[in-house]
C-alpha cells in the first residue's frame, strides 16, 4: 500500500496566478520492482474545476496490477471536499490515472485557503510483459542493442528503491520533532531516579527506542528480497520462453520453468532467513565501531549548540527542522532538557549508522543467494538434473498434442492428393484421351450454361399416333417406343404448339438415339 499527499496553500491565489493544466506533484515513492508513484494535483483543469490524478512510472516492458483505494481532496480543518476510488484493480503502465472533474468548476471557484490531495493506492504486483506472447514485436533484445534492461541494472534499480524506502520509514526531521522529543521525555521519566550524574538518563531509554524503530524494517526488507527473487523469475521466464518454443517443446519447457522455480524458491527462502538473522544482530546489543557515529554526532553538536554558526543560514535551509535547536534556546533549558537533546542526536545518528550498515549487508545476502550463486553456480546443475531424471527424451521433446492432430490431418490430406494424381496419371490410358481433353469435358459438364447439342447419330423416334389431314392420301403412322426413348407428345394435329411448351422441350436435353422401331403403314384402296 502507498499513501501520497500534495498539498497546495492559497488555492485561489494559485488558481489566478497560474493557467489551466498547470500541476503540482508530490515526491515520487519508489516502490519495489521499479515502480514510482506520485500524487498530482491540477487545481485548474481544462474545464475550469479540480483534478486529482495518481500518475505511475514503470521499467520498459513492466506493468503494475494496482488500484486507487481511496482519492480525497480535504480542506486544512480536515474536512473532506471530494472523494473518489476505483472499484477493482487494474493493469498500469507508465501512466497518469485519475479524475479530471474531481471538483467541478463553480465548487472549485467557491475553495479558499489551504488543500491537500491524499491518495493511498493498493499494488498486487509488477509484472513482466511478455511482448511476444501478446503480439508485439520482440526483436530488440539485448543482443541486438534494444531496450531491454539487463538483470544488474534492474537490481540496482531495486537496491535504490530498498535504500529510498527505508529512508522514508523514518525522516530525519522526525527525531528532532517535538513528538519525538516528548517521546524520549516519557520513556525518561518513567525510569527516572537510576544511579549515575545529574540529568542521566538511563541507558535503557535509547535502546527501547531503538527497538521501536526497527519496527518497520522486517516488512521493508521482506518486500525487497521478493521484489529481487520475482525480478530474477521473471528474466529466467524470458530465457526459457526465447530458447524453448511452447508449440513444439511444450513439456520440456514446463520442467525448464519448474525447476528453476523450485531453486529460486529456495535461495529466496534462504536469503529471507538471513536478512532476519541481520536484524537479530541488530536487536541482540547497539555496538558500532566506526567512526562514522560520532562524526554525525559531532557535527550535529557544532551546528546546534555553536553560539553564533558562521554557516547557519546554510545549515538551517539544509535542515530546517533544526531551527528551534539554536543556543539561545538550549540556555534557557534545564540539564535534563539539555541532556534529551543529546540524546536525539546520538538516536539520530546511530540510525543512520544502523541503515547504512543493514541496507550494504541485505543487498548482498539477496544479491548472493538469487543473483550470484544462483544463476552463476546452482542454476544450471539444477536443469541437468531435471533433464536427465525426466526420463525418455523423446518423450520430454515431443511436441504439443494439437500440433501432432495437425500433422496427422496434414499427412491424410498428402496421401490423399497423391493417390488422386495417381488415377489421374492413370486416366488418358484407359480412356483414350489426353488431360487436357478430360479437363475440357469436366469443365464443359460441370458448367450450368453450358450447350448442350444433340448427338449427330440420335434420330428422333416417331409419334406413336400421328395424323395429317388434307393429305392428297390420307395415312395413318403406328409407332412403339423402345424402352430406351422418352415417351413423345400423345398428339399433334399439324397446329402449332404453345410457346411455354415449346420452350420446355428445347429446354430437355437431347434424347439418345433410339433402336429402330418397328411400325405398320395402312393405305387405303383408292
């Protein structure tokens, strides 16, 4: 989870002074996996009102799956004056989410004084885009000098995140707060009256302080061995995924991807246990022996308690929390009091030695064991084993299932078309004509306009009962079909037929020439 804020004084006067789409932004949190988020506050949007957007930055080829849990704009009394969130999370790249119309403009025209833009957002993960596996072009590798980050520089991507991170779990403003102060003078006092000078406090103090910080590092440095462990997945994925096809090693690939996240789930085992074997170092007694700690302290001391600092103004504008902290104000304090600001300095600076030493020591453990020994010495041992313990490699290099169905269809179809050029190599020899003819008679037959003529050879049958009236002799022709002819038209008197008639039998196709039928002519004695 990420909280951002960005606060604006004077919004009116802001709103006058400065043009539509103009922002103000607060500091990018740099959260694991190389991902920054940042609150961006338009107090003048396009439309005249107020937006209030959440804008991400993400390495080439990443995305974040997150959501915007909750996005207020709240006025310096702590009232709300708009509030939006999103409904489920979503796929990000480096972009700007958000709403332009967070206030409409005449509510906008209406805010004075001071605003603040609060955004807490909830992120699932950073995930690896897989450009070949959606469609995109995957030629700029390494290799060929495209954008691809190599695994160091994404490491060190993340060593700085670990570093910001832990930097943020407690500014150094926060140790010369007043709360922080009337922390130290409660622990003080519950333990007050132990041996020792005036105004001491006693030792246990700063230790339970202490102990109160280091609160919060076992989830900054869990989040960071895993941001490294999913980086170091996710390149040995993109390997697997360039070397072996999924279509045709399917099962050869998977016991690639198994083993290795096997391994990497225990070296990431192995480097969460030593981080937390760190900070039981840490919790076990404070002890440094560098100078670094008493040169923090020494030089705090000089620019607090020096009477009249030639560089204050420097001093002062560098740490501005240290301004209440002059002499004249330590004089006017009692030996205890004096003695607490003692003691913020000395908390102050074995932090930052306590970080110093702890972030150098995490980013090698996680850099040892999912990095280094990892890939360089336990990575390829690992998918030898696998390989020769997987059994027949013909089996473990065969192809994907729907692949070997497409081949088989495949090989049918060939067989096919090879024995059908057989038949039709075959055909001029049996039937006495060449391809070309074979080809011409299939094209005319299967041709629906095709014409058809009649056989030179197919004479037409005779009526079975004809009569011509008006004849010098009148004669009379009986004639039997053969079974072989179509049966004729019952009559014709000699008229004409009808049109739609005529147009059917020159629609019929022609008739095969029939046997000679037998027939009997009668002729009247004249």
């Amino acid at each position: 989870t990420a909280e951002l804020t960005v606060s604006l004084s004077a919004i009116e006067k802001w709103r006058k002074e400065h043009k539509a789409g103009e922002t103000v932004r607060s500091e990018a949190e740099h959260l694991p996996g190389g991902l920054q988020l940042t609150a961006v506050l338009n107090p003048k949007s396009s439309t005249e009102g107020i937006g209030g957007y959440l804008e991400a930055v993400l390495p080439a080829r990443c995305a974040a799956v997150m959501m915007i849990v909750q996005l207020d704009l709240v006025s310096a009394d702590g009232a709300t004056i708009a509030t939006k969130s999103s409904a489920q999370a979503v796929r990000w790249t480096s972009e700007r989410r958000g709403w332009s119309d967070l206030v409409p403009s005449q509510k906008a025209r209406e805010l004075t004084g001071e605003v603040e833009l609060c955004i807490s957002a909830y992120v699932e993960s950073v995930e690896w885009i897989d450009e070949a596996a959606a469609g995109g072009d995957n030629g700029d590798s390494v290799e060929d000098g495209g954008g691809d980050k190599l695994l160091c520089a994404t490491l060190s991507d993340l060593d700085e995140a670990f570093t910001a991170n832990v930097d943020r779990l407690h500014p150094e403003r926060s140790f010369f707060s007043a709360a922080f102060a009337a922390r130290l003078s409660a622990e003080a006092d519950a333990r007050r009256g132990a041996a020792g000078l005036p105004g001491a406090i006693a030792p246990e103090v700063p230790i339970g302080i202490l102990r109160d910080l280091r609160k919060k590092l076992p989830g900054a440095i869990t989040r960071h061995v895993s941001a490294i462990s999913a980086a170091v997945r996710a390149k040995i994925e993109r390997v697997v995924a360039e070397l072996v096809d999924a279509t045709s090693h399917p099962r050869f690939r998977r016991l690639l991807l198994q083993s290795a996240s096997a391994l990497l789930v225990e070296r990431t085992a192995s480097a969460q246990a030593e981080c937390a074997r760190l900070l039981e170092y840490e919790g076990a007694e404070l002890h440094t022996s560098n100078h670094y700690y008493m040169d923090i302290v020494q030089q705090l001391r000089r620019d607090i308690l020096a009477e009249k600092h030639p560089d204050a103004k420097a001093v002062w504008s560098e740490r501005p929390f240290l301004q209440h902290l002059n002499f004249e104000a330590l004089k006017k304090q009692s030996n205890r009091e004096q003695e607490l600001v003692d003691l913020q300095i000395k908390t102050f600076a074995y932090w930052k030695t306590l970080k110093k030493r702890l972030i150098d020591y995490v980013q090698m453990a996680a850099r040892c064991n999912l990095s280094t020994e990892l890939l360089n010495a336990r990575l390829k041992p690992a998918l030898l084993i696998s390989t020769e313990s997987a059994g027949k490699m013909r089996t473990l290099m065969a192809p994907d299932e729907r692949l070997e169905r497409e081949r088989i269809d495949v090989a049918k179809r060939i067989q096919a078309l090879e024995e059908a050029h057989q038949l039709l190599a075959a055909a001029p020899a049996s039937l006495g004509l060449s391809l070309e003819e074979l080809a011409q008679r299939s094209k005319t037959a299967s041709s629906p306009t095709a014409e058809r003529k009649p056989s030179p050879e197919a004479a037409p049958a005779p009526a079975p009962f004809s009569f011509a009236p008006g004849a010098a002799k009148s004669s009379f022709t009986f004639g039997v079909p053969t079974a072989a002819s179509p049966v004729a038209a019952p009559f014709n008197f000699g008229g004409s037929a009808p049109s739609a008639l005529a147009a059917a039998k020159a629609a019929l196709p022609p008739a095969p020439a029939p046997e000679a039928a037998p027939t009997f002519t009668y002729k009247p004695h004249s």
